[in-house]
C-alpha cells in the first residue's frame, strides 16, 4: 500500500476504510512484513545475558502476591554485603543467585540447597527453617 499522496495517519486511515473487501484482500497479499524474529538476536548461552534471561524467567513465573511481596522487600536486597556473599558463595560452592534465594526466599530453595548452606556455615537447621521444628500440641 504506497500511495505517496498520504501525507499524515488520518489520510492513510481514511484511504484504507475506503477499500472494498477485494482491494483489501490485494493489499494484504502485497503487504511486507513489519516484525520478524530474528533468531540471530538470541541469548548466547555463554552470555552474561544469561543470567539475565534467568532472572526474567523466574520474575515472570511470580504470583502478583509475591511480585507485590518482593517488591515490599526490595530492601532487603539491598541490605545484603556483597563482600559477605562472595565469601558464603566461596564457602558453599553455591551460586550467589541460591544464596540471595535462601536468605530472601528460603520457601523457593531447593531443600539440598538449604541442607548444603546450613552445613557449610554450620548454621543449625531449626534456624533457617524454625516453621519444621514446632511441636505439634496433642
């Protein structure tokens, strides 16, 4: 649809309302393709981009509950030494992501995560997860 008399939007939108069904049809058998996925422009595996793209995921697949909560707590992040993380991260052998994960949102870790940095740092259990060790009243 090149028509060069079409100065503004209004004018192509008016010209295009005036099309019967068939000159429509052409129109749209002519048209080019605007957006294409270019599949060159993927993540590289090796990227830094990565862990971006994992964060994205997982910040996507949030409840509105806990992007509401998360939000709230962003604090919290920011509280966290990053000097006292890299040692943690050294000390376990986890990654820093599993570290910020347990210390922020343990109920998401992996339990063979929470067991491997309570026993690294030699944290006692009932510290990090003190909800598994209440007695149950009789």
């Amino acid at each position: 649809m090149k028509n060069n008399n079409l100065q503004t939007i209004e004018e192509q939108d008016d010209y295009i309302q005036s099309l019967d069904i068939a000159r429509l049809l052409e129109v749209e058998r002519n048209s080019e393709v605007l957006f294409q996925n270019d599949m060159s422009l993927q993540v590289d595996k090796n990227s830094e981009d990565l862990k971006y793209d994992n964060t994205d995921k997982y910040i996507q697949n949030l409840q509105l509950k806990e992007l509401k909560e998360l939000e709230t707590n962003s604090h919290l992040l920011e509280k966290i030494n990053e000097a006292d993380l890299r040692h943690k991260v050294k000390l376990t052998g986890l990654e820093r992501d599993i570290i910020l994960l347990i210390e922020t949102k343990k109920e998401k870790a992996t339990l063979e995560q929470i067991m491997i940095y309570c026993n690294k740092l030699h944290i006692p259990y009932n510290q990090i997860l003190p909800e598994l060790f209440i007695q149950a009243g009789c």
